[in-house]
C-alpha cells in the first residue's frame, strides 16, 4: 500500500469509518452504551441504518428531568433544506438516557408543564412555501409524542420536506 492509501486509511478511521483500497467504505456502526456521549449514541444508531457518516450537532437542553443536569439534544441532518430530526436525552446518573426524535427545523424549546416527570417541549418548523408550525411534545413514559401543532400559511396537509439523517 501506497503513502497515499495509508494516509487515506487514517482519515477514514479517524471520521469511523473502515476504509479500503478498492474505494467500498463498509463498516459494522459502533457498539455503544448509555454512558457514551449522547452524539456517539445517535451516530450508531444512524450508521446502523445507514452507513454513510451523518452531519451531527450536540447541543444542551435545559434540565428536562429536574436532576440539575443540563440534558442534550443531538441535531442530524444539518445544512440541508427541510425537517431534520432532533434526538433528545436525559441525564441519568452519570449516563443518558433517550428521550424521543423530534423533527424539526427551528430548534426545540423546553416548556414549563411536565408529563411522567419529564418538560414539555415544542419543536418549530418551517414548511414550503410559507408555512411555519410548532409542535407540542408530552412525555409518555418511553418518549416524547407529539400532541398539539400549530400552523400559520400552511396549506390543508402540511407541507415540508423531510431531511433523512
């Protein structure tokens, strides 16, 4: 193998993903637990699904579950036009704990009620053309479910484009 090839092997390892001469990037997502980083649980689910690497955001999420511990959100499918989902974690001890996928474009924001311990949240979404929305999230006790929306300039059926992660 080439300078090349093995420089590129490195940088192929490096963004988790195997990497071969032939150019057939194909590796088995990484196996991980609730104490990894709430990012590393999202980018193995993702990559079991599919095995291109996703475009993830890791960003904090006031205390949802009242333990003084600020949760995360991981955001997927960023710079692209369109829905993309929002996966939410809760702090459980010194691990995290998966809370629901939202999808949305215009970030989440945590409410004041709660539901099975848990704060409301409210998705926001842009559609096409000229519609915007809000979705209210309750806690069911296994994750957030949607159970109110809100439009404005939104044709009958809501129209948007769905960002696969």
């Amino acid at each position: 193998m080439g300078r090349r090839a093995v420089a590129l092997s490195a940088l192929c390892l490096l963004v988790g993903r195997a990497a071969s001469t032939s150019g057939d990037a194909t590796a088995p997502a990484p196996t991980v637990s609730g104490c990894d980083p709430p990012i590393e649980q999202t980018r193995a689910r993702l990559l079991a699904a599919d095995p291109r690497p996703p475009t993830l955001l890791a960003h904090a999420l006031p205390d949802l579950n009242g333990d003084g511990v600020a949760d995360q959100a991981v955001e997927a499918g960023l710079y692209s036009h369109g829905l993309h989902d929002v996966t939410v974690y809760v702090s459980a001890g010194a691990c995290w704990r998966l809370a629901g996928t939202l999808p949305a474009t215009g970030g989440v924001e945590a409410g004041t009620r709660r539901h099975h311990g848990l704060r409301d949240l409210t998705a926001r979404w842009i559609g096409i053309p000229n519609c915007v929305g809000a979705t209210t999230f309750h806690f069911d006790g296994r994750a957030y479910q949607a159970v109110d929306e809100r439009t404005s300039g939104c044709r009958a059926g809501r129209s948007y484009v769905r960002i696969a992660p």
